[in-house]
C-alpha cells in the first residue's frame, strides 16, 4: 500500500482515530507494538480557529510516531478552510477528514456522519481541504446515513475524483452506530464494484488475529483499521502481524509486561494532560490492560479509587495475579 510518498509495508495495520484515546502516549505505544500507521483523536475545526487549548494540543505529534494522520472534523467551510492550513502547519504526514464519526453534538454541525446526508456538500468540504494542503489528503467515512441511504460506492468514486489520497471506511451506518455486526460485504464491493484505484481501508470488528485475517482475505482490502480492540490492548498490532506472518499466535503478554506498560502510559498520560486529568483518563483503559488475569475485578476497583499517579502505581505495585 502507497499513501502520497510513503509505502506501507504488505498488510499493514492502522490505529484509528478515537476520542480521549489516541492520544500521542497511546499511539507511541502502539506503533512500538506493530502499528504501521495511527491517527490523532478527532479535531473540531472550529476549536483550531477559534485557538482552544484542547484543539490546538491535538496538533502535537512526536517523530516517532510517523506515519501519523491528523484529521479533523467541522461542517463550515470557513472553519473547514483556516483548520487545514493549521494542520498543514503542523507537518503531519497526512491530513485526515471524519465524514463517520455518529455522535449526535457532533452531526448537529453538519459534520462527521451528518454529512452522509448531504453528498455535494461532502465533496465541496473535501475539495476545500484539498485545496488548503500541500500534502496527501484521506477520508474516513461509514456506508451511509441508514439502510435507506448506502451510497458508498458512488462516495468513494466521488471521493477519489476529487483528488483524496485513500479512503477508510467504517463498515457500518451512521444509524448502526456501533451496535450490530460491521458489514464487511460492502468492503468487498468497494474494492470489486467501485473501481477504486486508491488504497482502501477497512474498519469494523476486528477483535482478534484471525478477524484481522478474514478481513484481508474477505474483502481484499489493503490495510486493516483497528480502534476499540487495541483499547487497554496495544499488543493486538503485534499479535495480528506475527499471526499474518506466522500463522501461529503470539504469547500473551505476561503480568510483568503488561505493568511495565501500563506504568509507561499513565506517566506519560499525565506528563501530557497533567497528572489529575491523566488519572482520570487512564480509568478507561485498566479494563483491557487488566483482563484474563485473576482479581483483575478487585484491582481495578482499587485503582479506580485513587486520584493521583503515586497512589495508581502503589497499587499497581502490590497487586498479585496469582493470588
């Protein structure tokens, strides 16, 4: 796979964008562990021009991380206009739209799904951004509005003739939201019917390895988008690519590994959004870090308690999976 300039190694694996998740110390820990490419959180477009602190901060990205995506989201075009350059500026590899994102405050502006309702004015904000970027520009979008309203292939044509560098779609509806099974047949589609020369990315339950595996095979799309999998399980991209490569499943991480890591993230959670809005975040992620090993229930329960990093790393530190 080649977005713009940068080749992708074969069946490379994404990080996709998530709110209060992807982060830059959760996409640094997940490109150390095979991820071949992440995205920033979404970007409200008015929240650049308008210079909020928040917004603004979602521009920052370390080296390491690269490849890396910014995307942004917005239903005005002026807005829409000033925020692509501010990210010009910021120097990602990629410049990403969010035509999928289903929440409702979000859709009010006319922006993320809301635009599935409204093809002209999808590709009028996508020319704007293209128009307003040096460098390669890509989409993330859903099939459509609703069941009524799968218009897919005609966006993804619409899409690349207007110049975007790749496509990611989320294999559901807008009105799906995130319940139901992801409907990898119009993946397939997309990649048989639609005559799409540009790289496509699927995204929808890809839970484990072997999920990751169908999708390629299924559907032949080019990479493989994973979100709330790697949510407390940055280790997914390394087992999905040795079982690729392999055939054969990784070993789960061990106890002491996964506490190295999730030691790692919180410091540097709160090194980034300050220490008690760190702790507050990490909260989401003990979930998966903890699962599978004995009293995970009760340890969360304890960190859960705690407000500042001192207190999680004690508790951390004396917990025993094997008690």
């Amino acid at each position: 796979m080649k977005i713009g300039e940068i080749e992708f190694r074969d069946r490379p694996l994404v990080l996709a964008p998530m709110e209060d998740v992807s982060d830059p110390p959760f996409r640094v820990i997940c490109r150390r562990f095979g991820a071949d490419l992440v995205y920033t959180e979404f970007v409200s477009a008015g929240g650049l021009v308008h210079e909020a602190r928040s917004s603004l901060q979602k521009l920052v990205f370390s080296e390491y991380e690269r490849p890396v995506a910014i995307q942004i989201f917005g239903g005005r075009t002026d807005y829409i206009r000033k925020a692509a350059r501010m990210v010009e500026e910021a120097a990602p590899d990629f410049i990403d739209i969010n035509f999928g994102c289903p929440v409702k405050k979000v859709i009010r502006q006319g922006a993320g799904a809301g635009i599935l309702r409204d093809l002209p004015r999808m590709k009028e904000i996508t020319e704007i951004v293209l128009a307003a970027a040096r460098r390669p520009v890509t989409v993330k979008t859903r099939l459509g509005w609703d069941d009524n309203s799968i218009h897919i292939l005609d966006t993804a044509r619409m899409l690349e003739d207007c110049g975007i560098a790749a496509l990611a779609v989320h294999a559901r509806t807008r009105a799906q939201g995130y319940k139901g099974e992801a409907r990898w047949e119009w993946l397939r589609k997309l990649k048989e019917e639609s005559g799409l020369k540009i790289p496509l990315i699927g995204n929808g339950d890809v839970y484990t390895p072997e999920a990751a595996r169908d999708m390629f095979e299924q559907t032949g799309v080019d990479a493989v988008m994973i979100g709330r999998a790697a949510l407390g399980n940055p280790w997914i991209f390394r087992e999905v690519r040795h079982f690729l490569d392999t055939g054969e499943h990784f070993p789960a991480p061990s106890w002491e590994e996964k506490l190295e890591i999730i030691k790692e993230h919180l410091t540097m959670k709160c090194d980034w959004l300050g220490e008690k809005v760190g702790v507050l975040e990490m909260r989401k992620t003990y979930g998966g870090y903890l699962k599978g090993f004995r009293g995970a229930a009760m340890l969360r329960s304890l960190i859960m308690e705690e407000k500042t990093m001192e207190g999680v790393l004690k508790v951390l530190g004396n917990a025993d999976p094997a008690e």
